[in-house]
C-alpha cells in the first residue's frame, strides 16, 4: 500500500483518479477549495477526505500529485517541491502508473459518454477506468485501462496508446490554441502515440488524420457504420454494419451525437472482441454519466442537468430536448465557461441560444482567467436578449408549466438543481 495525496482532487479527472487508487487498496487523501462541486459526493462515497489547500498538508512520505491547472506558485504544489517530495502532474501520472493496455478516449465533444460506455459494454472483463464526471474503478490484475484523455495544454500528447479514439474534432480552448488547425496538429500528434486510431469518419477534421492502422465508424462513412431505421422521442432502432456482419440495437437515448458515442464504443468493442450481441441488454442497463442530460421531474416540467458549455455541444443537448420533448417550451439557465470561450465563439453562442428563453449566470472562470468584473459586463452584452440569473429567480423559474428547464455549463450551476426542487 502506498500513500498519495491528490492536489485538486475535487476536479473530475482527479476524483476519479483518487477513487482508483482507493479501489487498488491505497491510502489516499486530497486537498482543494472549500466549495462543495458534484464530485465531491464521489469522495465521500469511498471515504476519501478533501481537505482544504494548506502547506500543512505536506508532509513526508506520501507521493503527490496535482491537477495540471497548480503550478509552482501554488502553496501545496511549492512545499511537495521545496521538499523535494515525490511528484507528479496528473497526465505524468497516469502514463507512467498503468502499464496495462490503455484505451483512450478523445475529441472535443463527447469524451464523457463515449468513455462510459466503453466501460458499461467491457464490464465482464477485468478493468479498471477514469470517467470524466469524477466516476474511476481501479481492479487489480486489470487487462485494460480506459480513460479520457483531453487535448487542452497538449495534456493528450503526455500518453500513449493501445488504442485512441478521436469522436470530433471542433475549435476549443481559445486560451491555449490559436486556430483550429492547432487543434488538428495536436490530435494529429496524438495519433502517432497511439497503436490503433479509431475516428468518425463523418467529421470534416477526423478526416484529415493518416494513420497506418486505423478504423473509421460513423453514419455516412465508416468500416463500422450505423443506419438509422426508426427515431422516436425514447431513442433510435440502429442498424450497425461491422464489416458486413449485421446488428440491431435501441438505443434509449435521443440525440444524434449519441449515437455516434455509441458507434465509436461499439467499433472499440469490435476490435477487442466483445460479443456486440451482448451490447443490447447492457445499453437497457446504462446510466448516463454524471451532469451529462441528469433528469428530475417538477409538476409538468422535466428539469435537465448538463455539463454543455460550448456552442456544439449545446446544440446536440437542445436537439435531444426537442426530440424527446417536442410539446414543451424550453427555458436555459447558462453559466459561460470561462471570458475566452464566451468571447471567441460569441457569434455562436448567439445562434445556438436563438428562440430559446435564457438566463444567463455569472461567469464561471475556474483556475485558467481571474475574475473580471469588466469582462463580466462583456459576457453579458453578448446575450442582450437574456436575463440575468440570480438566485431569486428560481422563484419565477418555479411558476413555469409544461417546460424543460436545462441548467448547463461546466461549473457549479448544478448547485441550484436542489434548491429548485
């Protein structure tokens, strides 16, 4: 048993780091900001504790390691190195801790989902697996790894693969990359560190990607390819073609960026010989991960938590909404995710919000920008037609009838859910 202390362990990565590690039989410990965020029921769960940033914490005998977003000025991150204490960054981590094959799963959109159901459909195997909502299982003599792995700062680069998945390739992260061809380079790069790529074969930039070995899934185009023959407001009948081997599935959720999470799964499990007969009744079992299209239900209103917060991906969620429920008005409670992303997509932002009744939070910066009360005025000139959220709006939110009410952003707009209810 070793001993580990996570430094920003209330992050999704890093929570779900912590809980393997404590499945694995290790003593793990953490620290980070005060604030309660929907990870932290995830420690809780496994009695892992959370203790608040303090110099304190460091002490000898215990390996650290930190959220790629503390660096060397940060109180707990300066200790481990003044001391010349074990250390690591959490993409360093990971690369050097599972040796087993690791199957990794990126892209702009979708990481989350496609990740968790590569898990669900790999459940009869011994595996271990970090989820992107805070959710990680760590099982000894594991025969994969599965993960995902997020382009920002290049972190994608820091591992190798058995096999990468690369759903989408969108602009993203305006504060690192410049362009969307920096984008492409970065995923492009990562391809060379992996054995086998796995890409949709439907996206304008996934095209692009060479690679010697590699397996194209989508609608249009693909090796392995899905044919829509039913939609309804509960999900999809899917034909999927694996190499002219023929399958059906229902799929139980709406969107059509759902369908292509599912096909990239199902391609992972093709190549690693998973009975694609079985994926049927583990799709039926399936639990969206957490913050990812969260359901509850007020009257006649159908209240919706997701972690949606770039123009894309808001427009797969309010497509789903339509789709499943096509008689009731929609109303969005949006938090921004970070200055950067608002300003840079503004224009798109404004077309995915159009003929939708928004309120619009208060920017949540997390640890890349600095509060700015000017930027903040800014944000808010990009939605004129928008309300602004506060706290008592809830109460008029609460007079709504017959509406789906989405709370979406990536950072702590959940909290309202329950005072909501």
């Amino acid at each position: 048993m070793e001993k580990f202390h996570l430094i920003g362990i209330k992050g999704t990565g890093m929570s779900a780091l912590a809980g393997i590690l404590k499945d694995l039989g290790h003593d793990v410990v953490g620290s980070d900001v005060e604030e309660e965020f929907f990870t932290s029921k995830k420690l809780k769960a496994k009695n892992i504790k959370a203790l608040p940033f303090s110099e304190a914490n460091i002490t000898e005998g215990k390996t650290y390691i930190a959220s790629s977003c503390y660096k060397d000025d940060h109180v707990e991150v300066a200790a481990v190195k003044s001391k010349n204490l074990p250390f690591y960054y959490y993409h360093e981590f990971i690369e050097k801790f599972f040796t087993v094959p690791k199957i990794g799963v990126s892209g702009t959109h979708g990481k989350t989902t496609t990740t968790s159901l590569i898990a669900k459909f790999f459940e009869d195997r011994k595996i271990s697996y970090l989820i992107g909502d805070g959710t990680g299982k760590g099982e000894g003599g594991a025969e994969y790894f599965i993960f995902e792995a997020c382009e920002y700062r290049n972190h994608l680069l820091q591992y190798t693969f058995d096999y990468l998945v690369i759903n989408n390739i969108d602009f993203d992260h305006p504060d690192f990359f410049r362009s969307i061809d920096e984008v492409l380079a970065t995923f492009q790069k990562a391809g060379v560190n992996s054995k086998h790529l796995i890409i949709n074969g439907d996206d304008e930039y996934c095209g692009k990607i060479s690679h010697p070995r590699k397996t194209i899934f989508g609608l249009k185009n693909g090796d392995i390819k899905g044919k829509i023959i039913e939609e309804h407001k509960e999900g999809y009948i899917l034909e999927a073609d694996a190499r002219g081997e023929k399958y059906k599935y229902f799929l139980p959720f709406s969107g059509l960026h759902m369908i292509y999470n599912f096909l990239a799964a199902l391609t992972v499990c093709y190549l690693n010989g998973v009975d694609l007969n079985s994926l049927q009744d583990k799709l039926l079992d399936y639990q969206r991960p957490s913050r990812r299209m969260e359901e509850y239900f007020y009257y006649d209103n159908v209240i919706i938590d997701d972690y949606a917060h770039h123009p894309r991906e808001i427009k797969m969620c309010l497509d789903a909404v339509r789709q499943s429920y096509p008689d009731k008005g929609i109303v969005v409670i949006f938090q921004p995710h970070t200055y950067s992303r608002t300003m840079q997509l503004k224009k798109s932002f404004r077309e995915v919000f159009s003929g939708v009744k928004l309120y619009l939070a208060k920017t949540f910066t997390s640890k890349r920008e600095a509060a700015d009360r000017n930027l903040d005025a800014e944000v808010f000139r990009v939605f004129p037609k928008a309300k602004k959220f506060r706290e008592k709006s809830l109460q008029e939110i609460k007079n709504l009838r017959n509406s789906v009410i989405l709370f979406l952003g990536a950072g702590n707009i959940d909290k309202y859910i329950k005072q909501l209810l």
